[in-house]
C-alpha cells in the first residue's frame, strides 16, 4: 500500500509533526508514504514527490515550516477573493488524478485550512480516497475545537506583548500590536489576554476609535499610564469596511493595514503618542509549541487510521479532549469565529479589558 500526503495554504507550526505522525504510523502498517512537493502543485506533470521514511523524517517534529513545501495561491485555490468557493478546472483534476493512478497512491491525505480542504472535497467527491487534516494558525475551523498552529501563534503574540510592554511603559505610550487571524478574532483574543493587552479589537465586535480613546483615559485614570491594544488584521470599525492589503494574487484576499490606521486615529482622538507593530509572518515562523508538535502528530496518526478504516471524505478532528473525525463537507462549511457573548470574551470583559464597542 502506498499513500500520498501533501501540505496546502500557508504553512503553520505543526505541519512536519503531522508528517512525522503519518510516516511513523503507516510505517508500523507496512504502507509507504510519499509526499507531494508545494501541495496540489505536486499533483501535476511531473509529479513531483519525496519518498518518506522513519529515517528521513527523524526530528522532523521539532521543525517549524513544513518539509514539504506547500502553495496558498496555486492553480488548485479552492477559495479565492472574501472565502469564495472555486471549482478547480476538470483538466486539472484529471491531470492529478492520472498521476496518483499512475504512482499507484491508493490514497491522499490532504492537510490544510479551508481552501485546501474545499479542494480535497473537490478530489472525495470525484471518487479519489481522501482523508482531510485542518490546520490554520487562525483556528477558523467549525468542526474541530482546536487546529495546530495555533497554539504556537498565540505563543509568538504574548511574547511580542511582554517586549512592547516594557517599552510602552518606559515611554508611557500606547503600542498598537496587528495580528493574522483572516476573519476570526481568536488569535487577538488569546494572544491579547496571555500577554496582558488592556483592548483587543476583533472583527466579530466592531468598535469605535472614540470608545477606544475613552478606554484609554479610563485606564489613565486608574494609573496604568501605558496600553497595549491589541487588533486582528480582519478587524473594522463599525460602518467601515476590511482594511485588504492585496487582493490581486489569484487567491484568497489578503487583509492588513488596520494597524497603522488604528495607530492615527488613536493617537489623534486619546491625544496620547501611539507606535503600531505589524507582528505578520512571525506568527507562522518558527518552532512549534509542545501542543503543537502533540496535537500534529496525533493528527498524523489518526489520518492513517481512517485510511485503514477506509473513512474517506472524513476529516481529523479534535473534539472533548479526543481526536476523531468529521465530515469534510460538514468542515469548510462554516467558519469558527468568536462569539463576542461567549465566555472568553465575559472572561476578558471580566478582568476589565475592553473590546472598543
Ligand atoms: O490563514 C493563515 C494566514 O496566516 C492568515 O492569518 C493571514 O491572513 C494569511 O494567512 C496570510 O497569507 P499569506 O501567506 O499569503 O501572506
């Protein structure tokens, strides 16, 4: 038996665990597994693959990136401009399809956010064998409590906050902190509240500028003479629209900018002097957290086990502490995004800090 593995989107800290858990798992099972160079691209003539094995994925867990390479703006974008669906041209399809025959893949472990797992069901629904694997840093999956990458994201916004806050504190300052995390708020309000923001502002809540240098005088006058705020890139005021920093790759539009703006506008209305930091790529770079390498390399595994069970179409799912399996359909349906009357923000708003509404 021989299966094919492969990465799309942006890449995200956890994605070589998954690698290390699929290879290790199908090696114990006397299968073989080979993984597509750049995602989808891979698919192509020729097809282009590495064989993988215990030894040449040794350590791999560790690494942040993915030893795959992977694409997120490629002939094989199932979402493109704001979260559209695409269908992916026949010839194309029949082009990889003919490939995977011809390398005799029985089948495909596709791991990736929504585009990519909008495309696999694309490939499931044409008959070829494909298990799903969600990852995103932005955690903006429905049927899946928690992605990797995720974790390890967050990790890179505390630290950047514990490193403004002792600068905008020395210079009593406003600093302005602008984090990924596309349409969802999760990244903003975990890394927000681990490292001690006093605003977040997220684009399931739109806020006021006038709020925010309300909060801002308000923290004053409790003597904390610094703020630290931080914005999810997907952020708007109430009445505006996104900030899309690009929108002519081909793909999904790519947001950015709020920062800056916020900055102005801020400092403007609370009359305090304000600095913005884009935090970007960061947040997609480097080694992955313990939880991450744990939860990939679980996701690995039980992607082998539903090709043993022969669950194809299913994606890997974390759910109650437990990984299992959702539907892919039931999985690119909806975004995951933060309910502003769930208990995260109540526990946020509760340790006073403010969301700008
Ligand atoms: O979906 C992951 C993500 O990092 C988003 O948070 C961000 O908006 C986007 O990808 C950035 O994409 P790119 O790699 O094209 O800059």
């Amino acid at each position: 038996m021989r299966i094919g593995l492969l990465n799309g989107g942006g890449d995200c800290p956890g994605l070589n665990a998954v690698t290390y858990g699929v290879v290790e798992a199908a090696d114990k099972m006397g299968w073989e597994t080979i993984g597509f160079v750049d995602g989808y691209e891979g698919l192509l003539s020729p097809a282009n693959y590495k064989v993988l094995d215990p030894i040449s994925t040794l350590g791999i867990q560790k690494l942040g990136g993915t030893i795959l390479g992977t694409t997120n703006r490629g002939r094989f974008s199932g979402k493109v401009g704001d979260g559209g669906v695409r269908k992916i041209p026949k010839e194309l399809m029949d082009e990889a399809r003919r490939n995977l025959e011809s390398l005799n893949v029985e089948a495909l472990i596709c791991v990736g956010g929504d585009g990519t797992l909008t495309t696999a069901l694309q490939f499931s629904e044409e008959g070829f064998p494909v298990i799903g694997v969600p990852k995103t840093i932005d955690n903006d999956l429905s049927a899946t409590a928690m992605t990797f990458g995720f974790d390890s994201a967050t990790q890179t916004v505390v630290d950047a906050l514990d490193r403004l806050h002792t600068t905008a504190s020395s210079h009593k300052r406003v600093m302005i902190l602008e984090v990924m995390g596309r349409h969802a708020g999760w990244i903003a309000l975990y890394g927000g509240l681990g490292g001690g923001a006093e605003i977040i502002l997220i684009p399931e809540i739109p806020f006021s500028y006038q709020r925010v240098a309300e909060a801002i005088d308000r923290l004053e006058a409790q003597g904390k003479t610094s703020t630290l705020v931080v914005i999810a890139e997907g952020a708007a005021p109430a009445g505006e629209e996104q900030i899309v920093e690009d929108d002519s790759a081909g793909g999904e539009i790519r947001l950015g900018g709020i920062g800056e703006q916020a900055a102005e506008r801020i400092g403007k209305l609370s009359g305090r002097e304000t600095r913005s930091v884009t935090l970007g790529h960061l947040q997609r770079g480097g080694t992955p957290t313990s939880w991450d390498r744990i939860l990939g390399t679980r996701f690995g595994v039980q992607a082998v086990k539903l090709i043993e069970q022969q669950k194809f179409g299913r994606m890997v799912s974390y759910q109650h502490y437990k990984v299992g399996d959702v539907s892919i359909r039931e999985a690119v349906e909806k975004l995951n995004l933060v309910d502003p009357k769930g208990q995260m923000v109540e526990t946020a708003r509760a340790v006073g800090i403010s969301f700008g509404d």
